[in-house]
C-alpha cells in the first residue's frame, strides 16, 4: 500500500466490497453461521473486536450493494447484508436483478433471463464463476447441475433469495 503524505492509500475495488482481508475473513466465517465468539476464538480476538467488525463490514457491504444499484440503474428489493445478497429489478430491461458480493468473485450482477449461453464465447468462464459462487455460498451442485446452460444455473443458486 503507497501512502500519500504519511496516509495509507486504501485501493477501492468491487472485488470484495471493500473490506479488508481480515474483515472478509470475519464476514466469510460469519455467513457460515459461527457465532461471534467462535469466530474470535479462531481469530484470536474479542467477542467484541467482532461485533465491531461486524458493524464495519455491514456498512461497507451495504455501500457497495448501494454503489452497484446507482451504478446500474437497479431498483433494490431486499439486501441481505449476510449472505451478500441483493435482490433488485432493472426497469431499464424490465428484468429481475441479483448483485452478489461474495469473497471468491468480488461483486457480480446477474441479471435474470434466458440468454444467448449456446453461442456465447464466455460460457465456460460464467460457468466456472457461478459454480464457484454456488460452492463459497454452500450449495451443493449436482452433475445435472453442471451441464446446464449459465443462465439456468445462475436462476437455480439465486433463486433462494429472490423475494418473488
């Protein structure tokens, strides 16, 4: 990290919406249902140096959901803080919109439609980004699963936080 005139410069990036390693280490153990304590027991922290973690990474994740819905144009629905889940529509292309933050991809949008997978040069890399979204997420992936266009298995991973 440069620093100018002795103040670090933070690199700002979608990638993991802002947090920093060991918050994306907490908010990563945290969506996997520990408890607060059991995650300063592996950290070797306080209880409550994460629940303060805990308030940081909520307003960032929450900053970023927000800068991808301006970004967009999107209509927020419903955000999951947690799961780094934001369900919002697109009424510029009338579609249902899922952004997801997660530590593996960064921050994605998907919008959710019938695309174009079988011609599409980039079929193989949506699928690879959204098994290994499935797979940090904890949702289990059947061969079937695997075969199916990108378009149809992002619906099958994100229709679990759709507010339909």
């Amino acid at each position: 990290m440069s620093t100018d005139r002795g103040l670090p410069r933070v690199r700002l990036t979608f990638r993991v919406g802002y947090l920093t390693q060991r918050e994306a280490k907490i908010w990563g153990l945290r969506r996997h249902k520990l408890s607060q304590s059991d995650i300063g027991r592996e950290l070797g922290i306080s209880r409550q140096a994460v629940h303060k973690a805990y308030q940081i990474i909520d307003e960032k994740v929450e900053q970023a959901f927000f800068e991808a819905a301006d970004t967009n144009k999107l209509e927020i629905k419903t955000v999951n803080l947690v799961e780094g889940i934001m369900d919002a529509y697109s009424p510029a292309h009338n579609l249902p919109v899922v952004v997801s933050l997660s530590n593996t991809n960064g921050l994605k949008v998907w919008y959710l439609y019938e695309g174009n997978c079988e011609t599409c040069h980039l079929k193989s890399s949506c699928r690879r980004v959204l098994e290994a979204e499935a797979e940090e997420r904890g949702i289990q992936l059947s061969i079937a699963d695997k075969l199916i266009l990108p378009t149809q298995l992002a619906h099958k991973i994100f229709r679990r936080y759709k507010d339909d």
